[in-house]
C-alpha cells in the first residue's frame, strides 16, 4: 500500500485553518497516488485546546469540520485525530463524555472510529481531565489490510495494565498506526523508536508512526512538537523519517528499503529546537520584531542569535543600558554582537533614571545600608525600557535567563525576567556556552564575540560582581547540580555523592524559595525531560527539603 504521513503543524482552537489544512494535505496525497494519507492526534481542534474541549460549541464544530473533511475524501482513505463525544454518558460536570480519537474515512465514507485507551496524566499531560478511555478497541480494513490504530500513549504502555499493541494483534491487524502529538525533547526520538522496536519485536509486523510538528501553549511553557514521524518494516528496521522541525507530506511504500546511519548532533537539535520554538510563537502570537536587552554577556548573545535564525536580523533589535557598573568591555562586546548579526542597536543609559529613583527613595530609605535593592532597580529600569520599545514599535520582548539562573532565582522580577518569551529557560548554563560555540562554528567565525564566552558572567549591577562570587560556587558546578535535581529529580541522599551535602542542601533551598518568581516567568520553550511550568508542579511554599 502506497502511504502518506501528513506530518502538519495545526494550531488549538484554529479548526476552520486546521480543516483546510488537512483538506489540502489529502488533495496532494491524492495526486500523488496515496491510498492512504495519516493525520496526527487531535488535529482537526489542535491537540493543546485545553479547556476548548469543555466547550460544547467547539466540540461541535470540530464534528462538523471531520463532516467536511469525510466529504474531501473520495478516492483515497483517510485516518485523522478528533474530539467524538458520547451520545449517551455525562461526566460528572454535566456535559457530555468526550473521546480522543480517530476518524478511519474511506472514499468519502467515515467507516470507524477508534478511541485513545491510555490517557497520560504526568508531566505536562492531563488528559483524564478532558476524556474518557475508549469504548473499545478494533482492527479496521483498509484497501485489504487488516490495521489496527493507536493515539499516541496507546504504544508507550509498558506501565499500564492494559497493552494495546498487544490487544490490536491479538485481533488480527497485520499493520500498526501510531498517530501521535508527541512532546519534544532532546534525543526523543531515539526514546520512541525504542518503545516502537520492542513492540515489533513481539510481533513481527511493520509500524507507521504519525507525528505532530508545531509548537503549541502548554498552559505555563511552549511545547514543541518535533514530527520527525517515523515507519519500519516488520524486522524494526527504519524505514523512512519525517524532517525535524519541519512540515512534510512523507510518501512511502512498506518495501521501502532500510535507511542507513543518520547521525545526531545534541547541539545542533538544542539550537534548532529554539530556533523553531522562537519562529513559532511569533508567527503564532502575531509579532514580528523581538527585543533584548544585551549586557555583552553570554546569554543575551545567544538568545540574539537564535532570534535572528528565527526572524530574521531585521526584525531584532538589541538595546544595551549602561548605568556606572557596565564595563567598557561589556559595551563593546554588545556592539560587536550587533554587528556581527546585522541587527538593530540602541544604547540607552539608565544612569539618570537610576540616579532619579535614588534620590526619590532616599528618606524613605535613611539609615538603611545599600544592598540587593539598588541593584533590583536598575534591572526594573532595563524592563521598563525594553517593553516601553516593545509597546511603541509593536514587538515583543524576549527574556534571556537561562535555567540555572532560573532555578536559582539569580534574576529580577519585573526587571530582567521583563518579556513575552523566555527563550533559553529550559537550556542550563553550561548547554548556553555549547549553542554559542556551536552557532560560531556553524558560521565558520565569531558571531558571538569569544570575549563574551570566555569573560566571568555578570549582571554588572555592583562594583566587582560575579554571578558565580554571588551564587557561592562555579557554573561548572552549579548547573549539573541544578540538572540533577530538577531534571534527574535526584534525592538529598543521591546528590550528596556527587557533591558536597551543605551545597546541595542550600541550592535545594534557593530552588524552593524561587518557585515565586518562576510563576510569574514568561513562558519558555520545553527542550528537556523536565522543565518549569506545568510540567512541575511545586507549591510556592512548603518545607520539605529531601
């Protein structure tokens, strides 16, 4: 059978795009001689439409878009995700049971429907909130094959009870579809390929794999969902890959051959992870022209480079605001950063305001020494610049903290924490240093200046400061340490074999007493197994430390 992934970006809510989106997917699909042409999870509504699917009208309309969508379809079969709903159960809220499913369409037919079993309920998913497990399971024939349909959780069961792949086969299918809105991070592809061998392992029979490319609104964070859909034959040999980060109608036969090595480079999939998160929720908010704040140091550089992978150089602008702490240096190396990437600088002192702010607190503030305040300020008077720009021309502001500062709360609410986006607040300090060496060498010369990668980082809101005298330890310890805690989720008792236990102890402390700050972030972009947000659900207070 001649197959199509229609490996599509569809936006929550948007159901009028996504429909003649897909309808236009299918019409090429056909051209091209498809027989069958397979759509992601819930790509008719957008799989992130969150508490859209409560909504009785959305549902409805999404019914009537798989009507549309049915009547596009002669000729070839279609197997596309939706919300069904139950004609008869009402959940516990009054409205009726919803199912995340898929619409099987022949020739202008809808045939069947098979609904997702296993609903995932950690990390960033909280799908038993919206759905109900499906009403049954069943193999469905299509152009003479017997195939049985997943969503997505429904192949990664190996901790449930109930094992779907099994079941499908049990019931005859001699071919598997997975159609997936499968999160991104770092090497998950490798992850699900795993999941997916061990499945042919057990049954000799070949597995198409159908995933969502985009990035969607996770509540608190941007998702990234990577495609790279995926097909292999009944010996878990790959036999065809979609693009990463990229929209793609993947035609292929089930006699395609094995693909060879294709290589990986973390780096590089870290980078155009960003690049693609930064591109999207632009194109997807309406903005075009981003601003940030560069300090001449190593973050702002970076977050400068990935947006203008992302925008392009005309439509970045970098303000570097100086006050009696900024360095010469510093100042240099912003207006070497901007030319080297072509964009758009201004250099805005704040000394005066700052100055202004002082003497307007000055009795209210007798007899108190000088300290974290002062220099709280200044960073409020960098946001307050930067978003006034942003107001004024129309654009939106870019954050440029990284995780480790994140997780530590070394940053300024409402001040360099200012932004629309938080672009690199999943990316630890010592992967920032790695982007910037990566996008140097991927440009055979120095974008970022070596300066900026090689100087001790500071906020330069004191005479003499250093992150790393104020953080108490070096980056070189203090980001794994933070990756181990947050990411690897280690113990007290784990980590004090890696590290000394009164260092551990007092980052724990730092990390619990920033969940505050955090709250009030700007959304990031989701790159590792565990980032902030929705994904990691902590109290602002409590008192556990283990």
């Amino acid at each position: 059978m001649k197959i199509a992934i229609a490996q599509i970006t569809t936006y929550p809510g948007a159901i009028k795009e996504n429909t003649k989106k897909i309808i236009s997917f299918i019409d090429e699909a056909r051209k091209k001689k498809a027989e069958l042409v397979i759509f992601p999870e819930l790509a008719i509504p957008g799989y992130l439409s969150m508490d859209l699917i409560l909504n009785e009208k959305f549902v409805e309309t999404n019914l009537e878009a798989l009507d549309e969508i049915v009547k596009a379809s002669k000729r070839i079969s279609v197997i596309v995700g939706f919300i069904d709903k139950d004609k008869e159960k009402i959940r516990p809220d009054g409205l009726k049971v919803r199912y995340n499913s898929a619409a099987i369409i022949t020739d202008g037919k809808l045939v069947g429907v098979q609904d997702k079993t296993l609903l995932p309920d950690y990390d960033v998913f909280y799908e038993n909130r919206y759905f109900a497990p499906a009403r049954k399971r069943e193999v469905f024939k299509i152009n003479g094959m017997k195939i049985g349909i997943e969503i997505c959780e429904d192949m990664w069961d190996e901790n449930y009870n109930i094992n779907v792949s099994d079941d499908l086969c049990s019931n005859g299918a001699d071919l598997l579809i997975d159609i997936s809105a499968s999160p991104f991070y770092l090497g998950k592809r490798f992850v699900r390929e795993l999941i997916i061998k061990r499945i042919i392992k057990r049954h000799k029979m070949p597995f198409v794999y159908a995933n969502l490319v985009g990035v969607q609104d996770g509540y608190e964070g941007e998702l990234v969902f990577d495609g790279q859909s995926m097909v292999f034959d009944n010996n878990g040999n790959l036999i065809a890959l979609g693009k990463e980060f990229e929209e793609e109608l993947l035609m292929l036969d089930l006699n395609n051959k094995r693909m060879g090595d294709l290589g990986y480079d973390e780096v590089k999939e870290l980078n155009d992870a960003l690049v693609f998160g930064i591109k999207e929720y632009f194109a997807r908010n309406n903005f075009k022209k981003a601003f940030i704040g560069l300090s001449g140091g190593i973050d702002s550089a970076v977050v400068a480079a990935l947006a203008v992978q992302a925008l392009g150089k005309e439509n970045v602008i970098g303000v570097f605001m100086p006050s009696r702490f900024s360095s010469k240096e510093s100042r240099n190396d912003a207006n070497k950063l901007a030319d080297n990437l072509g964009i758009g600088f201004k250099i805005i002192s704040i000394e005066e305001s700052f100055k202004i702010i002082e003497e307007t607190l000055k009795d209210s503030f007798s007899g108190k020494n000088k300290d974290v305040t002062e220099e709280n300020v200044q960073a409020r008077i960098r946001g307050l610049i930067l978003m006034a720009f942003a107001n004024k021309f129309d654009g939106l502001v870019i954050s440029t903290g990284n995780k480790t500062e994140m997780a530590l709360g070394y940053c300024t609410l409402y001040g360099d924490m200012c932004g629309g986006l938080s672009a690199i607040s999943d990316v630890s300090k010592l992967d920032v240093y790695k982007i910037a060496n990566y996008i140097n060498k991927k440009n055979m010369g120095e974008v970022i200046p070596r300066s900026s990668i090689e100087k001790a980082p500071s906020a330069e809101l004191a005479e003499n400061q250093t992150d790393e005298k104020g953080l108490g330890a070096s980056y070189d310890i203090l980001s794994p340490l933070v990756d181990d805690i947050i990411e690897n989720q280690m113990s007290l008792e784990e980590l004090s074999k890696k590290y000394p236990e009164n260092l551990a102890i007092r980052i724990i402390k730092k990390i619990n007493a920033s969940e505050y700050k955090r709250r009030q972030a700007a959304p990031g972009i989701k790159v590792t197994k565990k980032a902030f947000g929705v994904g990691r659900r902590i109290p602002i207070s409590h008192k556990f430390e283990g």
